[in-house]
C-alpha cells in the first residue's frame, strides 16, 4: 500500500506538515532527548538512582497510593455513576455537571483547599482527628487527594456502559427466576466490567504522575510522604539532571504500559459486547 | 382455568391503560392477544408476567392467585420482541439461565438444553455467542431460554416484529408446534390480525385498554359484535341500513331485503351493517344478480393484488345506503370489493364502467349508536352543535357520521302533527335551559337516544350509568357499552335506593341489585363496570356525584319521557356535563341487544 | 425497549409486585446517601474552602490580594500565556484532525498515540523535558547562553511547557468528531467548485462548531491551570516568571491563607465558568463520543 490514499480533499500536505513539525518539536525530540539522558548513564548508575531507597520509598508511595486511589473510585465511582444513571432526585443534573470539576479545577487549587479542609482544624479534618485517623502530611491524605482527581475517570467511563445495559435484560432475568442480587452479579456487572476496568487504569495512570494536588498534602518527608514527582523535581533543583533523567524514564515506561493496557481494554471490551450483531 | 383476569385496570397517570379486563385461558390453549398499538395489550401481558403492578383486580395463574406475587415466582417465561438475550453469554447459558439460578446439576442442565435446542432446530449451536446469530436464531434461542424451567404458563410479546416476512413465517410454525407439543399454555401479543388467524385457538381484541370480544378467528370474522372488531380483522364495508322485522332493508325502493341474523322485534331502527368486500357481487344489470340488490354504481379504481382484484366502487347519488367510513367527508362514499380470479374472467371491469351492486351476505352489527343527529332550532345553532369536539370525536371513533338537521319546533317545543319525519340515529343537542323539555320533544318524535352538550366539557374520564326503572336497563347497558369501547373512561352503575330503604334491608337488597347489573353487563354487553350504591333522591344523588369531579359523563335510562320532565328537568337544563338519555318504551323490552 | 420513556419505565419498576419494593428503597436511599457523601467530602467541601477561607478576613482583605504587584504581574502571566497557547494549539488542533479524519495513511495510529501521550505522561516529566533540552546543563542550554537567549525561567519556557500539556484537548474533542461526521459536504462542496480554504471556513468549521469550542475551553482551562510543568520550568521567580497557580502556592507556603484562596478562587471562578460553557455545549446536542 502507497503511504497514503488519494482523495479528493486537498490540504494533506500542508496539515501533515505542520502536525508532525509541531509534535516533532514539542514531544518526540524533547521525549528524545529525555531517553537519551538517560541512556547515556552507565547501567549501574542507573540502576544506583532508579533503585536507591528513596527512590523506592516514593515508588511505594505514588504506586500504592495511586492503586488504593482508583480503588475506592472503582467503588465510589460505580456507585455514583449507578445514581446519577438509575435513580430520579432534586439536584441529579448539577451534581452530575459538577462531576467534572476536578477536570477543570487547576491542581494546585484542589491541593490547598483539600490540605485545609483535612488539616487537623479542617472542617473535616478536625472530626478524624478525633477518631485518631490523621489525613493531612500523611500517606492517606496523599489517597484522598488522588482519589478526588480520579474521580471523572471512573464515573464518566461507567455511566455510559451502564445506561447501555438494557431494561429487557434485566426483565427477562427477572421472569427466569432472578433476583435482583442475582440480576446485578450476573447481569450487569459482567456488562459494566470493560467500563469499569478502564476507568480504573485511566484513573491508576492519571493519579502516578499528579503533582499539584499531592504536594501540599502530602508532607513531603523522605522515604515516607515523598511522591515521585517531587523527587524527580527535587533532583533537577540539584541540577542532577541525569538522576531525574533516569526517574522520568521509569515514569514514562510506567506510562507508557498503561496506554498499552487501555488500548487493550478498549478493543477487549468493545468486541465483547457488540451491538445488535449478524 | 389456566389464567385467570378479573377486572384488571392499570392506571398511568390517571388514564386507564388497561381497562377492567377480564378473560379466562384454558389449559394448552394457545390465546392471541391483538391490537393496534396503544391499546393496552403489552401492558398487559407485562402484567401477567409481573413485571408490572395492577391498581385494580386479580390475576390468576392455574388457580393460584398471583396479582402481588412477584415475576420470578410466578413460573412464566417471557420472549421479547428485542430478544433480550444476555449477550456476554453463549447461547448454552443464556438457556441455562433458569436452571443455573435455580440451582440445578451441570448434568441435568446440559441435558434440559440439548432437549430444548433440538425443540427450537438449534442442534449445535451452543457455544455461539447472540451476536453471530441472525435475528430468527436469537429469537429461537429466547424462546428455549423461556421454556427451560417448565414455566406454565408461555408468554410472547410481538416476538416476530423485528423479522422479515419469511422468517416470521418460519418462527410461526416453530412456535405452533413447540406449543403443541409441550401442550403449554400460551398468549401472544401482536397487532398483525394474520398472525392472529394463523396461531391462535382464540383471539381477544383490546383497543384503548379495553377488551372488545373474544372468540375463535372464524367466528370473529364472520360475526363480529363491534365496529372496531369488524373493521380490524380485516376490510369491511359498513352501511347505515334499516332494520325492521322482516329484515334488513337496503334503502331504495327496488331494494330487497336480505336476512342479516338477528330477527328484530318492533319498529324500524337505523344500524350499523358489515358488508365484507369478498361478499360483494357485481354485474352489468339488476336482473343478472343472483344476490340481493343494494344500489347501482360505477367502478372508480381497479388493483391487481395477485389471487384477489382489489376495487373501489362509488356508489350513484339517491336513496342508495350510507356507507360510512373513517374518512367520510359526506359525499357519497365507495365501497371496497374484491373478486376472485374466476369472478374476473366472468366479468371483466375497467374503471368508468357503471355496474349493478348486489350483497351476498350482511352482518348486522347489534350496536345501538348508528350514526349522530346534530339539531338545533336554526341553521347556525345546528350546525354548532354538529362540530362540538367532543361529538366530533366520538364520531370519528366510532367511525360514523354526524348529520344535522334544523328544527324551529325546538325552540317552542310544541308539539307536532305526525307526518314529521322520525328522528334517525342519536340526536345531540345543546345544554341550555329547557334542554329537558327539547329532549323529551324529541324522545317523543323517534329519538331513542339524545345526547346533550354542554358547551365546554372535557374528555370524560369517567361514565356514570343508571336507570329510572328495569325497563331501562338492557338499552342502557348496551348503548355504554358502545359509547365506552370508544372512550378511555372508567364504568361506574350508580344504584340509587330511596332514604327509607336504608333503615329497612335495603342494603343486600341493593347490593344483589349492583351484582345482578354488573353481570348482566358483563355477560351480555361484554362491559365491565364498577357499581356503587346510594341512597337518596335519584336527582339529587347524580347531581352530587356529578359535582365531585370534573371529567364525567352521565348516561340515564329511562322508559317514560314524562319522567324527564317530572324528575329530572333540574338536572338536564343546568348540567355543565354531557348526558346521555337513552329511551325503551316498555314494549321494547323483548328485543334482543338494543 | 430501551428507548422507552423513561416516565413509564420508573413507574413500572415502582408498581411491580413482589416484596422487594421495601429493599429497593432502602437501596436507593443509601446509593444516594452515599454517593453524596463522597462528593461532600472530596469536591464540595474544598470547593466551599476555596470561597470561605478567602473571604474570612472579610471582603476587603479579599480585594487587597489583587492590589499586591506580585499577584498582579501572575495573573498578567497566566492571561499571557493561555493567549499564546490556546490558539496555537487551536490550530494545531484543526490540522490535526482534518489531517487525521479525512486521510488514510500509513501511520495514523501512531500519531494518534503520540497525541494522547501528554494526557498519559506526568506533568513534571512534561516540564523536565524542556529543562533538559534548553537548562543550563541542556542540549541547547550553551547555545542558548552564548545568544543570551532565555528559554528556561522565562516566559518562553512556560509556554512551551504549557502547549506541551494542552495541546492533545483540543485534536480530541475534533478527531471522533471528524471522524464521525464523515466527508460527504466537504467533497460535495468541492465538486461545486469551491476551494480548500473557502470549504473549509463555510463547511468544516460550522460542523464541528460545538466541539470546537467545547474543545478550546477545556484547552484554556487546564493552560490557565497548570501547575507541575510550569512550575519545573519557571524558576519561581516572583514577578517575573509566576504564574497564578504557582503564586498561590508562594502565597500558600508564607502562611497567607486569605491570599493564597483569594487567587485560588478566581481560577475556581474560572473552572465553574468552564462547566456552564461544557453544560450549555452539551444541551445543543453536542455528544462526547
């Protein structure tokens, strides 16, 4: 096959052009020059920076908070998406508008306003505290905070699947004997599943590199509350640009796994459940 | 009795979407369930299967009642007109469902599914997900799905809508013989009326939540009872023709008569007769015809249609019968006929010929409404009262006329020497003051039913019934059951005892009154009403009723006009309702249907 | 049936029989209660802090964050930067997806990755990128040096950074969009004889009108927004090289809380004016893939 098709439209050249100029220029040679960095340190260098207990330290942090964050979206998510799709209440419309305000809302806002309302005097903070749970400069604040921004992935992901499963569906299982515990396990979970096991890896991929929200709550101690963001930040602050060259190169692997794993779910889930189908 | 309704009525919001329905299903009998779309026959099937709630009346499945039991305990199986199969499952599990929740062994499941699938001439097709299946695949693998836990009771909801003609037909017989052989009893619902005749042992025809009749497709065709039910089952001439004792006249004088069924008793009426186009005969002159002569007319459109040639004949101006149709604009309208091949072949037709009409068979129908008489004391006031919307859609429904007719003697109510012509048909009039007084001019001139209007009124939602004396009663109930198979209104008889029977023992007295009208009017009007019981001044009592809410209309029975005038003039001349006065001389009494 | 409205299907599900009705209440109640709570406590309580905490001190001290220079040359910054990069990558955002929607070739895929890859990757390793291509110690940074040319810790570096982030926002509300809405008025206004750029403005823009523009809010709002990036290549210089997100947290750090809201709330201002936009857009019908 020729590189391109003919057809009738014109402006092909110059539109190609100016996109892979413009991509060229703005993420494949500074991407380059980001892997070059890094591979033009000796092996056991990189292996000293990109395994040193900091460097785990924060792995353990971002990765594990991340996981738990899209967890509790992959719960709290499925369950507001099942509201805002199944149920009739006052407000349904604003607060289903409002679910993509972490989208819009800049990091940095949602990081002090999320310290301040979990802070030992916070409005809710105040009342944990009690409790002896201590969210603010701790692992769990760093949680909260990443679970806030997952949040739309997962709602906006499943809303759509689930207001596909159809009523008939749910009808028929009904008239063989169903209940509707049954109905829910058997029926629409395995329907939702694809939807919902995208939003939980776009969610995951979203929360590993968040850098505004977590800073302010997360205390930023070494080894303990230390996120790999900031590590990455506080090494190019040193000027030891390979050593951050080297971490961006395992987050951009990471990264790029992800991508890889939605591509899959997608394609997964879509020849799954094809619509009305010969 | 394998399913049992009785009164059924569900309400959304307000508006009865299934209408006091009740019927009885026997055992292995395959039922159909037809309709147009909107009259309630889905929502009721719905609610056999329990998935959704009656407000009023009892459902019944082999004796057991089950009107608050829930779908998945009732033992029914449902087929959906989408299929609805659980597509992230094969077709071995989507049939297996029924048993997996039920908790069966692996075994006994794949041999109940071998058994069903060789049932739907599925053999092999297990692990095929629905959507590598055509559309009469799926539909075969949701009806073995329905089948697998032994349900009593089959239930199929336009299931072969989303075919094509040839698979529907394929997918008719499956289920014919998958019923026959399991001997299950079933009920379907479609709008198709081949699909009716081809399936069913009977068939219930329901239109705006009503069930109209019941009975087997033959009977149905050639008998109906209701203009609805002979225009729906297929194509139907209906004329306006007059009914004596010795017959059915056709209107001219040439005419002769033709025995049409039922032999009346009394004076000439006005009905309604079905006139099917297979029945038509055709000839050059009135000699040639063998069957009774109806009217001359000339051949407006020839179809071909294959085995049948499909013809509009437009009947000559003069006194020829009226036919009545959907779309009468008052010209004089055509009628349909259809000739066989060896009809053709006898005698060939092109439009423009003008032929001699003959009716080989006649079926009268035994409605009472046969066609509207708007009057009024002047041209304007008559023709006012002819386009008031509420008679204009009655009409319309009913698909009948409304004719109008000017008639000063109205306004003086005087009294007239006989050689005024009788009045036809229902005659409607305004409500004013002396309404009571013009109705009862009007009883007395050859009205038997007289309509009142008020100006403004709305739909009726509901219809109270009740009449003045026993007298009365057969018409009454015939003349609401017709008006009420056109309305979307709840039947209520409202009994009304005298004060004083209260203290004596009025009340089982008045109950086995309400009971033996009720099942009167079930039995042999096929209406379902709800009955009541009051106690007081006749008058004064309806007033009351009337005054509850809005939205209702009252038809009133009575045998002797004078009573309009005596006891009811009060109600009739200041109502802001519709009534409906219907009149039987006491004589009348012995003629069957009214 | 599914399309049934939904009026009917409710009251369905609210009138079957079976002695679930008291169970599917409870359900709904606690779904509800739940779901609200969630919300509560994540979104609308910072949201509520961001107004609350700025005005505390009363409106006056409210007003007097705008008065400070530094705050003011901030919001210059952020202003100045969303002007640049929001056309730009408005632009990008049409060549790509005519180029993507309305051509096959070799290599689509790929570049379609490469535009969803800002969205997958970090915003500080978005921000470091530039650092090593243009910092002192950068491939370009003695090149730089020697022309006295600032990149990094200046206002071109923030720019890029932000493009960098924004760019993909707009290409992908454009791309299905395209995609979807096929080329049949396009070719068809081709055969009458119209050109490429009069086919376009005339018959292409109008189409895609609300994705567009559904696009370039979304685009200007994380470019208004964006903190990790920026902040890796800013050097934080005040007054010179800060932009809104990253004054409030000098703002925040020095313990000036009022202050810190006070901007805070401005950009909050912004997001919510983003979601009315994003709302109205979606009620003429516009639907995300």
């Amino acid at each position: 096959m020729a590189f391109r098709q003919p057809s009738v439209l014109p402006g092909f050249g110059l539109t190609f052009g100016f996109t892979t100029f413009f991509l060229s220029a703005i993420v494949l040679i500074p991407l380059a020059a980001l892997v070059l960095m890094a591979a033009s340190m000796h092996w056991g260098e990189f292996v000293h920076v990109v395994l040193s207990p900091r460097a785990l330290g924060s792995y353990r942090l971002s990765f594990g908070a991340s996981v738990l964050a899209a967890g509790i979206n992959l719960v709290f998510g499925f369950i507001i998406a099942w509201t805002l799709v199944r149920y009739e209440f006052p407000g349904r419309k604003l607060i289903d508008a409002l679910i993509d305000m972490p989208f819009a809302l800049p990091t940095a806002v949602s990081g002090i306003a999320l310290t301040t309302v979990f802070a030992e005097s916070g409005w809710i903070g105040r009342y944990l505290s009690l409790a002896g749970i201590h969210v603010a400069y701790t692992w769990i604040g760093v949680t909260v905070a990443l679970t806030l921004i997952g949040m739309p992935f997962m709602v906006r992901t499943v809303q759509p699947a689930l207001a596909e499963v159809q009523r008939d569906l749910e009808d028929a299982a009904e008239t063989l004997g169903a209940g509707r515990l049954y109905v829910f396990r058997r029926i629409i979970l395995p329907t939702v599943l694809p939807a919902m096991l995208t939003g939980f890896t776009l969610a995951f991929a979203r929360a590993v590199g968040e850098y505004g929200s977590v800073i302010f709550i997360a205390g930023n101690l070494p080894m303990k509350t230390e996120i790999t963001p900031l590590l990455i930040v506080i090494r190019l602050e040193e000027f030891d640009y390979r050593g951050a060259a080297a971490l961006g190169v395992v987050m951009l692997v990471i990264s790029f796994a992800v991508l890889l794993a939605i591509n899959l779910l997608q394609t997964w889930g879509r020849r799954r459940l094809v619509a009305t189908g010969r | 009795m394998s399913i049992t309704l009785d009164q059924v009525t569900k309400r959304y919001q307000g508006v009865p979407v299934v209408n006091d329905v009740s019927l009885d299903i026997g055992d292995g009998e395959f039922f159909v369930l037809l309709g147009p779309s909107g009259s309630g026959k889905s929502t009721l099937l719905r609610a056999i299967a329990g998935l959704t709630g009656v407000d009023h009346g009892r459902i019944a499945l082999h004796g057991r009642d089950v009107t608050h039991v829930a779908a998945r305990k009732r033992g029914v199986g449902l087929v959906f007109q989408n299929y609805a199969l659980f597509r992230h499952m094969s077709v071995a599990d989507n049939i297996e469902f029924a048993l997996r929740v039920r908790r069966m062994k692996a075994s006994e499941r794949r041999a109940r599914r071998r058994e069903l699938l060789r049932l739907v001439a599925l053999e092999g097709m297990d692990q095929r997900l629905p959507a590598q299946l055509s559309g009469g695949q799926q539909q075969r693998v949701a009806v073995a799905r329905a089948l697998a836990h032994k349900p009593e009771v089959l239930l199929l909801d336009e299931p072969f809508g989303a075919l094509d003609a040839k698979i529907r037909e394929e997918l008719r017989s499956t289920i014919r013989q998958v019923q026959r052989e399991l001997g299950i009893t079933t009920v379907l619902v479609t709008h198709d009326q081949q699909e009716a005749f081809a399936l069913a042992d009977r068939i219930g025809v329901m239109n705006l939540g009503r069930l109209l009749e019941m009975g087997r497709p033959d009977d149905l065709y050639a008998r109906p009872t209701t203009r609805f039910v002979a225009t729906f089952l297929g194509a139907a001439n209906l004329l306006l023709v007059r009914q004596n004792s010795q017959g059915v006249s056709l209107g001219s004088d040439e005419a002769g008569s033709v025995a049409a069924g039922t032999a009346p008793v009394g004076r000439e009426r006005e009905v309604v007769a079905v006139l099917r186009p297979e029945e038509v005969e055709l000839a050059p002159e009135q000699e040639q015809l063998t069957a009774s002569y109806l009217a001359h007319g000339t051949v407006e459109q020839v179809l071909f249609g294959g085995a049948l040639e499909l013809m509009h004949v437009r009947l000559g101006n003069g006194s020829t019968p009226r036919v009545v149709r959907a779309d009468d604009r008052g010209e004089a309208a055509f009628i349909e006929v259809t000739r066989t091949q060896h009809e053709q072949r006898l005698f060939p037709l092109t439009p423009g010929q003008s032929v001699a009409i003959g009716a080989r068979r006649l079926h009268v129908l035994p409605t009472p409404l046969s066609s509207f008489l708007a009057c009024g004391p002047s041209e304007a006031l008559a023709s006012a009262v002819s386009r008031h919307p509420l008679l204009t859609e009655l009409a319309a429904r009913m698909k009948t006329r409304v004719a109008t007719r000017v008639e000063p003697a109205l306004a003086a109510a005087q009294a007239l020497d006989g050689d005024t012509p009788n009045v036809v048909g229902a005659a409607v009039i305004a409500a004013q003051p002396g309404a009571a007084k013009t109705t009862e001019w009007l009883l007395r001139h050859g009205a038997e039913e007289v309509l009142i209007l008020p100006e403004t009124c709305a739909p009726p939602q509901r219809v109270l019934i009740h009449w003045v004396d026993e007298h009365a009663r057969r018409a009454t109930l015939a003349v609401s059951a017709s008006l009420l198979r056109h309305v979307t209104a709840e039947a209520v008889y409202v009994g009304i005892l005298p004060e004083d029977a209260q203290v004596r023992e009025g009340r089982p007295l008045g109950m086995r009154a309400l009971l033996d009208a009720r099942s009167e009017a079930q039995a042999v009007h096929g209406l379902q009403m709800r009955t009541e019981l009051h106690f007081g001044d006749v008058a004064d009592e309806l007033a009351r009723r009337l005054a509850e809410s809005p939205g209702q209309l009252l038809i009133l029975g009575v045998s002797d006009p004078a009573v309009l005038g005596e006891r009811f003039a009060a109600l009739i001349n200041t109502t802001t309702w519709p009534l409906l006065v219907v009149y039987r001389p006491p004589d009348a009494v012995r003629r069957g249907g009214g | 049936m599914a399309g049934g409205p939904i009026q009917a299907v409710r009251e369905e599900l609210t009138t079957r029989p079976g002695g679930d009705a008291l169970w599917a209440l409870l359900t709904r109640w606690l779904l509800i209660a739940l779901s609200l709570a969630f919300l509560a406590a994540l979104l609308f309580a910072p949201l509520a802090t961001v107004f609350a905490t700025a005005l505390e001190h009363g409106v006056k001290l409210y007003l007097a964050t705008f008065n400070d220079a530094d705050t003011r040359s901030a919001v210059r910054l952020t202003l100045l930067t969303a002007a640049v990069v929001v056309p730009l990558n408005t632009l990008f955002g049409l060549a790509a997806s005519w180029c993507i929607a309305k051509f096959e070739f070799k290599g689509k895929s790929f570049l379609i990755t490469l535009i969803d890859l800002p969205l997958a990757v970090s915003p500080v390793i978005s921000g470091m990128v530039y650092v090593l291509l243009f910092g002192l110690q950068g491939w370009f940074g003695h090149f730089l040096q020697e022309h006295d040319i600032s990149i990094i810790f200046a206002l071109p570096g923030i720019i890029i950074a932000t493009m960098f982030v924004t760019f993909p926002y707009v290409a992908r509300e454009l791309i299905p969009l395209m995609q979807q809405l096929g080329n049949d008025e396009e070719e068809a206004a081709m055969t009458m004889g119209a050109g490429a750029w009069m086919t376009f403005f005339r018959v292409t823009l109008p189409k895609v009108r609300w994705g567009l523009i559904y696009g370039v809010i979304l685009c200007n709002a994380r470019a208004m927004g964006e903190f990790g990036a920026v902040s890796v290549v800013s050097g934080h210089i005040r007054g010179l090289t800060n932009t809104m997100p990253l004054h409030i947290e000098i703002l925040y750090n020095e313990y000036n809380f009022t202050g810190a809201f006070a901007v805070a709330s401005l950009l909050t201002l912004l997001a919510v004016l983003t979601l009315i936009i994003k709302t109205l857009v979606e009620r003429t019908g516009y639907k995300r893939r």
